[in-house]
C-alpha cells in the first residue's frame, strides 16, 4: 500500500514536469464503443403537451425547456422560430401556435 | 464511422417516428428521473435551480444533468476544490447535435487535412503519435458558462458555473500538421469540423474557423490525451481542436475534418452564433439594438471560492481557511485578491503552482476571524496583461463571457 502511494507520488510528479526534454510515452488510443442515454422522456402535461412531444422531442430532450427560466412569450415564439428557420426543425406549422402556448403556460412571464 | 453516423440518425429519425405513432404510449415523463443520484440545487438567478445528479453517462462520474440529449454535463464546484486539474470523469460536456457517433474505431479514423493546401492528407492517429508531440495545461471554458446568473434572464444552457475544467493536453501543433499538407498562398482562415451530425441533414454542420496566424501560431494544438489518457467520447475522442486562452466553441471535438479557406468562414457557426457585441465585457443594456456583433474569442479572468459554498456558515473567533481557483483568460494569473468589505479595501491571496498561463491557479488564504454576523466575500483575479475582473455583471443577449467578481455570503455565528 505505502509502495503504491509513493509510485503514485513519483507518477504524478513526473506528469506534472513542464520539461520539454522529457520523453513521454504514447498513450494508448483504444477503440471506444458507449452508449448514450435516450433522453426520451416526454414533457409533462397530458394531451396540452403533444403538439410540443410529436415535434421537438427528434432533436433534444424535454429536460433542457423545462430548465429553462420564465420568459416572456415574445422571446418562446422567437426560440421556437429559430428551430424551425434556423435548425430546420421539421415542426408542422399547425403545431406552432399549440407549442408556444404550452411554454408560455409552463415558462410563461408577462 | 460512416456506419456510425448513419445508424445514429437512423435512430433519431425512428425516435421521431416512433412518438408520432405511438404518442405516449411506453414513454416516461420528464419528471421521473428514476436514474438519477440524487439533486443538485445551483445558486442561479432564479427558478428552476433544482438539477438531476448523474452517473449515467459513459466514462463520466456524477455530473449535474442539463440536459440529457444532446447531452449537457456541468461539472459540480466541489471537484475543483480536489485539485488543479480537472479529472476526465467529472470534465464538463457539450454537444450541439444530438447525431454523435457512440462507436469510434481507432484504426480506421481517419483526420482529413483539405481546402487551399498543396497536399491533402489523411492522417491515422498512429500517424499524428509519430509526430512531434507537445503538452500544455489549459482551461477550457463554454462562452455561456455562469449564464444562469444572468439577469434579466436569457435563454440557453442553464449553467452554474461549471461548464469549464482544466486538464493536461497531449497533442501535435496544429501548424506541424499544417505545414506537413503545405498552406497555400492566400489560405486565409482554417475551419474544422468533428464527427458530429444534426438530426436533421439540413441544419447547419457544426464548424469552426481560425484565422490562419493563429491557427499556425505553435500553441493550437490538436490533442489525443487528456490528463496523460485518451479522452472520453463525450469529451471529443480520439481528437479535439485546442485553443489556448480561447472559448470552448473553438475546441472542436472529434476533429475529423481541417479545410484552409481562401476566403473569411460565413457559416453560421461563426457569423451568427457565438457573436458577442463588440463592447467592453460584451456588455449591453437588456433592449439595446444596433450593436456591432463579432465572433466571441479570448477569455478574460476569473476566481471562485471552491471550499465554501455561497450561505456557508462559520464559526465566529476563529480564523477560516478560504480556497479556490482563478485563471486569467487569454494569459497567466497575476495576483489574486479578496476583500470583506465588501469592495473597499483588498488583500492579496498566496497562489498556488504555476502551470502554464493558460491553466487553472490554485489561491487561498487564512482568514482572521470577523465580527459576527453577515459577510460578503469577494475574490478577483487580475491577469497578466492588468486586466482585472470587473464589479458590475455584464449582461447581453447569449448570456456569454460572464466574469465580474462573484460574491459569496457567509454568516459568522
């Protein structure tokens, strides 16, 4: 144990040196295979939330709005237009007016 | 890794598919969190502070949860009180499309150097390992960390002020690279781009630009280790753009692609996200319209407390020992000062190691007891050049470059 403690002490100093002569060894670059949580769950609120649940949840998850502070409803019309102009966000026109209401319902400030 | 991408958006598109058919059907709320560690509330600006604790993203120990996907991981403050450097497993994390490849194969990657050059080239990762190697320590920060405190409020990312973390980076000079596919003549800027996709084809690829005496400058560099290991996936596996003393936007991750331009980068990444207004801090005035916008570049300092949380206690007649950290942007810590009089008078702290000045320093100091009641204690880091971290909080439209003095308040009883 104290042999492994004064190892790691060597180690790190040495990893710490700014000494451009010292040789470090390559470090191994392993192929890497994870997996990702899926993200999907939906947003709360029953059948007022399925305009924004069939259309922004391909993109992002439900986690990140509802994190978001209370903003006026000027500023939800224009998050949900940048979506669509800006990052092409596939959301049926129909579905705006229904998804902008249920931000300004749950992040809503006048 | 073509394999990869394809399958990755197949799957995004199929999710999207699947909540148009089934609706509600076998999905969970957002509200259950059932693999959550626990909570986290941060001293943001306002509501919602509450944020899931998480260990359940690869090679990551537990993270504050910001957002699951694309995945957003802020690195709580206690890991930067164990050390100068940040560990791998707790580094902070950031991806703007949710098309990120989950298998990368070392051998058949490949890293394409193209545009104005005399020679393309198609470099493996044993080729860039053959090639002179260089480490620098440096501090790599998101644009909108802290944008949480930001008041009025502004839309983004909700950090606290964990979207930064400093590591050891082992790499290749950026210019060794450079000259090995000859810069032509009249290359004027250098864009990269990494293996990452939107879900939808036609939104805008994530790129970057250099202009292209930075980007030969020696110090950009193109880094295969982190901390003296290869770095998570989630952080940019098997390569990642670094860019000293410049916002995390620039640090591009899963660096698979270097073009040299002939003409400036207008794409949308760099004309119309990560602007700033051209201002002192970035500051405007919440409304002010008719700034002149610019790309958001260099860091400027900062210092936090990181033993003490804001609301801590202390004993009163006894003296308290006071630590954090501070870095000083685009260049090294000068001195780092506090006051507890709110501003008036300052003292200068004991700094830590010096790693370079584009790390994190280490400050503390042995605070003589004070009168009881409440306290306000503030830290401020000057840099190298003199500039100092200013009093007032800017404030603009992105919620970016946040660095005024960050008060805590501690109550001696």
């Amino acid at each position: 144990m104290r042999h492994a403690t004064i190892m790691m002490g060597v180690l790190s100093a040495a990893l710490l040196t700014s000494t451009p002569a010292w040789v470090q060894q390559a470090p191994a670059i392993t192929s890497t295979t994870v997996e990702l949580p899926s993200g999907d769950q939906l947003f709360p609120g029953g059948s007022d939330a399925d305009a924004i649940n069939n259309n922004c949840l391909a993109c992002h998850s439900a986690d990140m709005v509802l994190n978001q502070p209370a903003l006026p409803k000027a500023a939800w019309e224009s998050e949900v237009g940048k979506m669509i102009k800006t990052y092409r966000a596939p959301i049926d026109e129909s579905d705006v007016p229904a998804i902008v209401d249920y931000l300004v319902k749950t992040k809503g400030k006048t | 890794m073509a394999h990869h991408q394809h399958d990755a958006r197949t799957q995004a598109l199929s999710r999207r598919t699947l909540l148009r058919t089934m609706g509600i059907a076998g999905l969970t709320l957002a509200s259950s969190t059932a693999w959550a560690d626990g909570s986290i509330r941060l001293p943001i600006a306002g509501e919602p502070r509450e944020r899931p604790l998480t260990h359940e993203f690869p090679q990551k120990g537990d993270m504050i949860l910001q957002r699951t996907r694309p995945p957003l991981l802020e690195t709580p403050m206690e890991v930067f009180d164990r050390g100068v450097f940040t560990p791998n497993d707790r580094f902070y994390v950031r991806w703007h499309w949710a098309v990120i490849p989950t298998s990368v194969d070392a051998g058949s990657f490949r890293l394409t150097v193209r545009g104005h050059v005399n020679q393309m080239l198609s470099l493996s990762t044993d080729d860039l390992l053959k090639m002179p190697r260089v480490e620098l320590a440096a501090v790599n920060q998101c644009s909108g960390n802290s944008r949480g405190f930001f008041s009025p409020r502004v839309p983004g990312a909700q950090w606290a002020h964990g979207a930064m973390g400093n590591a050891r980076w082992t790499g290749v000079r950026l210019k060794d690279v450079l000259d090995r596919a000859g810069v032509k003549s009249g290359g004027i800027q250098v864009r990269f781009k990494g293996l990452d996709e939107p879900v939808v084809p036609e939104a805008p690829d994530f790129k970057k630009s250099l202009d292209i005496d930075h980007a030969r400058d020696g110090e950009v560099m193109i880094a295969f280790a982190m901390n003296g290991e290869q770095l998570p996936l989630l952080n940019g596996f098997p390569l990642r753009l670094i860019v000293p003393g410049w916002y995390s936007t620039y640090w591009v991750k899963m660096l698979s692609d270097i073009e040299v331009l002939d003409r400036p980068d207008d794409n949308y990444w760099m004309a119309t996200a990560y602007t700033i207004p051209d201002t002192l801090h970035a500051n405007i005035t919440p409304g002010q319209t008719g700034v002149k916008m610019v790309p958001i570049s260099r860091m400027t300092p900062r210092s936090f407390v990181t033993n003490i949380a804001d609301g801590a206690s202390l004993p009163s007649g006894a003296n308290a020992d006071i630590r954090g950290i501070a870095f000083g942007g685009d260049t090294g810590v000068a001195k780092v000062e506090y006051s507890v009089d709110d501003g008036r008078t300052w003292q200068l702290a004991t700094l830590g190691e010096d790693h370079g000045k584009y790390s994190f320093r280490r400050w503390q100091t042995n605070l003589p007891p004070l009168a009881k009641g409440g306290h306000s204690f503030m830290a401020r880091c000057t840099n190298l050049a003199g500039d100092v971290q200013p009093a007032e909080p800017n404030w603009n439209n992105s919620g970016f470059m946040r660095n005024v003095i960050e008060p805590l308040h501690i109550t001696t009883t």
